[in-house]
C-alpha cells in the first residue's frame, strides 16, 4: 500500500467522524484537535475506523503521538510495510 493510498484512508476515516472537513483547506500537518472541535471520544472514533479500514492494530500507548494526519500516516505506512 503506498503512502497516498494510506494517506486517503485515513482521510475518508476522518471524513467519517468529521463530515465537515474541507480537504482543500484542512492541513495535515498540524494537529487534529488544533483545526477540527472533536473531543476525545471523536479521536477514539476516528482511529477505530482508521483500524477497520487499513486492519492495522493502533496501541493505546501510541495514542497521543499522533497527532496529525502526517504523523499517523507515517505511522501506519511503518506498520503495514513491516
């Protein structure tokens, strides 16, 4: 799977839990909770349908490291290649 297909997933994932995020303007770069007005149970969510969509396990411990779309991406691309 290559990054931009990762990349996609996790979008649409988010996408999911945050109908109104404008792709053309949303940076993914910076953290999640800095743009977007979801709480914890919503970041719970959202890695939960980024894990059914990609089948990749997301330790509680590597929660709070990622923090933006960049990070898990990265996260997850070292997790499915390994």
């Amino acid at each position: 799977m290559t990054q931009e297909e990762i990349r996609q997933s996790v979008l649409q994932a988010l996408s999911d839990i945050a109908p109104e995020v404008d792709p053309a303007t949303f940076r993914t770069d910076l953290g999640l909770r800095d743009q977007l007005d979801i709480d914890s149970m919503d970041s719970l969510n959202f890695l939960i349908a980024v894990h059914e969509q990609l089948q990749v396990d997301i330790p509680e411990a590597d929660w709070a490291r990622l923090q933006s779309i960049d990070e898990l991406v990265e996260y997850l691309r070292g997790r499915i290649s390994a």
